[in-house]
C-alpha cells in the first residue's frame, strides 16, 4: 500500500480505539522503550509530546523516568515551525512552560535551544510501519528533515500501537528509516 493508503487507514484504526486501549498499550510501549534507553543511555533523547486528541502514543512517563532516573540524559522536544517546515529543538525540563500550538501539540514557550547533531537518540511518531523501518506519519515530511539533519549514529526509534506492515510501497530517498520500533508486545530492530 502507498503512504496515503496507509495513513488513511492507520488514522482511522487508531480513533477506533478506546483510550484505555491507548493507556494500557502506551504503557507496555513506555516500559519497553525505558529497558532500551537503560542499555546504552543517551546524551540528548528527544521525545514528541503527544497530541492526546489523535490517540497518540503518551511519552510523559519515559519522560518523567529520564527526569528522575537517568540524570546524564538531557530530554529534548520540539517547536514545529509551520511557515518554514522545520522543527526547533529545545530542552525540557520539570520547569518548561509548555503552551499547545494550533495543531494540538504541547510546545515549550521558550527555552535553551539543542543541535540537531547533539541529539543521539530520537523517539520517532508514526501511524503505521513496514519491516524494513519505513514509517508513515502524518506527511508533512518534518520528522524526516529533522532527522536528515541529526548524525547518521542517531538511534531512531519509533513507537506504534499497531505491527508492522510488510511494505510501504512508495518510500523514496527523502524516507529516514528507523533504527528500532517499539510495539506493545515486540521490540523490531532494522
């Protein structure tokens, strides 16, 4: 299936789903995703903060486990600039004023600015997957020049409610492909 197949279909399953569903799913993903941060901790992880509204995937408990666990991490997040499509980057910390953008994604208002090549590890948002580590997100492409940007050692890992898919028929050379993803009942490593 090609991209807009897929994210038609995939948008449409994960509204399906009740919240508890996302809770209980987000949770085993959150816990799994902790167990492979513990292996080789990051300098810099960014994290998206989820759109709650779109059933995503809640990261605040990975987040909040670095804050309290892991003190040689520095936890990162992103400003989207929709005029120039690119996302900034910025620390976030216990005491960032977060305010949600139109889009429903909670930002920081300000903060200390971080390199896209400091990141060494990304958590990626997705809809769907395939088993070559090719996502499909929402199409604006920000992930993918966001992650062109960072250094090719950048872990990528991505976070699904769903399995993969076999192919996504129409990925091109602008498609990052993940590292890892991060299921609630597998961990895939591409």
């Amino acid at each position: 299936m090609t991209k807009t197949e897929l994210r038609k279909y995939y948008l449409n399953q994960r509204k399906k789903l009740a919240p508890q569903k996302v809770n209980t799913q987000s949770t085993a993903i959150q816990l799994k995703l902790i167990e492979l941060l513990k292996d080789t901790p990051p300098a810099y992880l960014h994290v998206f903060l989820p759109i709650v509204k779109n059933n995503e995937i809640d990261t605040w408990q990975v987040i909040q486990h670095i804050w309290h666990n892991m003190p040689q991490t520095q936890v990162v997040t992103s400003v989207t600039d929709f005029k120039h499509k690119v996302m900034r980057n910025y620390l976030l910390t216990p005491d960032t004023v977060l305010i949600e953008n139109s889009w429903g994604i909670a930002e920081p208002q300000e903060g200390t600015p971080v390199a896209d090549t400091l990141i060494d590890w990304v958590v990626v948002p997705l809809l769907c997957f395939d088993k070559h580590g090719y996502r499909v997100g929402y199409g604006g492409g920000f992930y993918d020049r966001f992650l062109a940007r960072c250094t090719p050692q950048t872990k990528k890992t991505g976070v699904s409610l769903f399995s993969p898919v076999a192919l996504i028929s129409d990925t091109d050379q602008y498609d990052i492909p993940l590292s890892h993803c991060i299921t609630p009942t597998e961990t895939y490593i591409f």
